[in-house]
C-alpha cells in the first residue's frame, strides 16, 4: 500500500508505505549500494538514483475517498538516495573535501531539477547516520524527499520565519548570526562565508546548526566559494563529532530550505542545516520520550553554551 492519509486533528498527512518493511536492515553479506550491486555501476563517483522502498513516488496511482473525515490522497512525489561516494567504510568526515564539494554540487542540481514539477512544494535534504537513528545502510548516503506538501515542521519554519519578518524587516536567521558573532559564546566553527554554531534555544545536547552567512532561500543559490566553504564546514562539524567521545557519531543532518511552487515569494526564508543526535554522553542517549514526542516540548539536559565549548575545542586537522 502507498498513499497518504489526512489527520484532522493536526493537519498534518501521514504517509503510508508497506513496502518499507521490505529495506535491508545491515546486511552482513553485501552492500546493496556498492559498485556493482543491484542496478549500480560497477564504477561510480557518486550517485543518485530513485529509492526502491519509498514513501512518495513519481508515479504513484491515483485513491479514491469514500469519506469526508478520513481522508486520503495520492503518495505522488519523489523520493531519491543519494551515495556519496564508491568507499564503503566512510563517512562525511573522512572524505576529501573535493568529493564533499562535488557531493553539494549533486544537492543543489537535484534540488533545482526536482522543484521543475509543478506538483513538487518541497525538496528535503537528509543524512541518518549511525543505527542509533535509524540509519539501516552504513555506507556512507543520505536521501531526498520531494514532497507534494508542505510538512508540518515546514510550516512552523515559514509561518515564524515570516512573522518575524513582517514584524521587523530582517529575517531572524541573520539576526541570530549577527548576535551569536557579539557574543562568541556557542560558535563552534567559522569560516568567510558559512557559521556553526549550538543554537542558544537547542533542543539536543549537542545540535548544531550550519547557517550561510549570506541571506539565500535554498541550497543552488550558492556560489562555488560558498560551497566549498560549506563542504569544509561539513567535514569540520563530522569529525568534532566523532572526536567528542572518540567514537563513531551518530546523528541525523537535515537541510531546509525555501518551498517550490507556490503562490508566494518566500524571501525570507534563510536556508540552513541542523544537525542532532540522541547522544548526551559516552554510551548515553536522550531518549525522545513522551513529553517532546507529544507535545515538541523539548527537554535538553545540556547547557547549550557548554556543548560549544565541548565542540568548539575539538581539533580538527583536514589534510586534503
């Protein structure tokens, strides 16, 4: 079954794909996603390709709704894997920064070819990166959803993202960067055009957030220098990660940015990337219990200023 279903309660459509109980779960064998394996080359660079177990599909059929409260709709959209590169045993951190900065050039091109479809509104950008997050892959990928709605974490982003530039003119995400360079109190990492940094409101002990310094909407508005400076800022956020508690770092990347295909101009919107991870501590997780999944009340254990300075302190040499 592939369709999505209405909740009037929240206003929110939930996806339902049966067909993602099918995914391979670690395997211990074979990479599906190696060279050679399944449909994939037996050499590539890096690659992008349709997922076999999606949630939204290109051209998922048409459902037909028998009742006004329970509603469904069609699961149309697109759903695609993106492998970052041939190497099984890598990651983001391990990578040389130009296989990184082809890898953001692969965003941005497939973010501008996917919003092309009058029926995409938004194109979201992840990693899951560890099995403490769900991650069932280890080689080192993430995936794309375009989706033919706008979710509701999207819409809590524009409608604030909006009232606050309604209301002051300036958008809220170079406010934030202006003042988090007065202060200096929970930059993490900075280069000429990107910042790091644990955001003074974070809901995980130790999330970051990657802003450009430059007001762009989405991921192709950069230059090549952005991304390049982007790509290192990638690499520099991963391996302080991993430097933290000396360990492979789980935790879930995630790039937001402008809707596609709507009415209005959102030129507000500031693109940017959140990183979290459940960890708290060596073999500690912040387990999301009742209180955030409820409510999205969140509960963080951690000063944010103090995981700055934890994060911020971790050097990090690239020899590229």
């Amino acid at each position: 079954m592939l369709e999505r279903r209405y909740n009037p309660i929240t206003d929110e459509w939930v996806m339902i794909s049966s067909s993602r109980q099918k995914r391979p779960n670690l395997p211990k064998d074979s990479c599906p996603i190696c060279p050679g394996v399944l449909e994939l080359p037996e050499e590539y660079d890096l690659v992008s390709f349709e997922n076999r177990f999606p949630a939204l599909k290109r051209d998922a059929e048409s459902v037909e709704n028998n009742s006004e409260i329970l509603k469904k709709a069609s699961s149309q959209g697109i759903c695609e894997v993106v492998v970052y590169t041939k190497e099984h045993n890598s990651e983001l951190s391990k990578m040389p920064l130009t296989q990184i900065e082809k890898l953001t050039s692969m965003w941005a091109d497939r973010t501008l070819e996917l919003s092309k479809y009058e029926f995409i509104k938004y194109i979201y950008i992840f990693e899951n990166k560890g099995k403490e997050v769900g991650a069932t892959l280890p080689h080192p990928h993430g995936q794309l959803y375009a989706f033919p709605f706008l979710p509701p974490r999207i819409k809590v982003k524009i409608n604030a993202l909006k009232k606050w530039y309604s209301e002051r003119k300036t958008c809220s995400i170079c406010e934030i960067i202006n003042e988090e360079k007065k202060l200096n109190e929970r930059i993490i990492y900075e280069n000429e055009t990107m910042i790091a940094i644990v955001p003074f409101y974070a809901r995980y002990p130790y999330e970051v957030h990657l802003y450009p310094k430059r007001h762009i909407s989405s991921i192709y508005e950069m230059t090549g220098k952005e991304k390049k400076d982007f790509s290192k800022a990638l690499k520099i956020i991963t391996s302080k990660y991993n430097g933290l508690f000396n360990m492979p770092f789980p935790y879930m990347m995630m790039f937001f940015q402008k809707p596609f295909n709507l009415p209005e101009n959102m030129h507000y919107f500031h693109f940017h990337v959140e990183f979290i991870s459940p960890m708290r501590g060596p073999n500690l997780i912040k387990w999301i219990a009742s209180v955030e999944s409820g409510t999205w009340a969140f509960i963080n254990p951690i000063e944010p200023e103090k995981a700055a300075e934890q994060l911020r302190n971790i050097e990090v040499n690239i020899n590229d």
